[in-house]
C-alpha cells in the first residue's frame, strides 16, 4: 500500500528537510516487507489570494484516485501510536492501494475538504508549523511500520 504526503507548501533545505528525508528512508526501508510503502510526497502551491479553496482543489488533484484520505486537522481524532498503526494495517489488509495524507496552508481546510476525508487526525491542540508536522507525520509513518514489525523502536 503506498503512502502519499499531499502538502501545501515546499520543504526546503533546512534540518527539517533532513528529519524529514530521514524517517521517509526508514520507513520505505522497514515497510517494503510489510507490505506499506514507499512514501512518497505531492507538494502544491495556490497562487496568491486563492486561499483554502484553491489549496482544497490543487490538493484533490495530487491526491491518488481512491486513496484512503486523511487529513492532518485541529478537529482529528487523537489517537495513539499503535492505534495509527492499525489503522495503516487493516487499510493494507482491505486491499486499499494508497492513503493520502493531507496537511493543509496555513488556514486550514474547508468544511468540504474535511468531509471528503476518511478521517480527520490531530496530533493535539496546539498548532505546529507546517514544516515540522511534516517530519512529525513521517516519524508516525516510520514509527507506525517499526510497531508492525515488531521492532523495539516504539516502546510502549
């Protein structure tokens, strides 16, 4: 099952970009036994004035027909490691071919981007820079594979 990061704006060079490259190596590393992967990332950019609307449309349009859809939003669901995990298994165990994950611009999404999603994931109520949600998600991703696989990575 392959995994698609759709993500408004560009990661440049940086420490971020290097976190970010590195838990994506991991995961593409551990999930190909398992049937998870690659990784790979969309990135789009509206143009100025287009706002939530645009970046919802340019987003829809990168995002793989059929794919699981799931949105990085501050209305998510909370959920822990393990159960994340789950969710990438029994999707890979369905026979979905894809999921795409989705982090928004800087407001958000549309109350009709948001409904097309499958789910709706917050990693809590504070706001993160979009830049680091992307290095955060990976390391799930990475984090979610290595639980599958039994490693010692995720200690519970």
């Amino acid at each position: 099952m392959k995994l698609t990061l759709c993500a408004v704006g560009r990661l440049r060079a940086g420490p971020e970009r290097t976190l970010f490259d590195d838990y994506q190596t991991r995961f593409d590393r551990t999930g190909r036994a398992l049937g998870l992967g690659p990784l790979s990332v969309c990135e789009v950019e509206a143009k100025k004035g287009g706002g939530a609307a645009e970046e919802a449309r340019l987003l829809d349009r990168v995002a793989p027909a059929g794919a699981v859809r799931v949105a990085l939003d501050e209305r998510g669901k909370e959920v822990a490691s393990p159960q994340f995990a789950k969710w990438l298994a029994d999707w890979r165990d369905q026979g979905r071919a894809d999921v795409a994950l989705f982090i928004g611009g800087a407001d958000g999404f549309t109350p009709e981007f948001r409904n097309s999603c499958d789910r709706l994931l917050s990693f809590g109520p504070m706001v993160w820079p979009h830049m680091l949600v992307r290095v955060m998600l990976a390391e799930q991703v990475y984090r979610a594979a290595s639980i599958l696989a039994g490693s010692p990575y995720h200690r519970a």
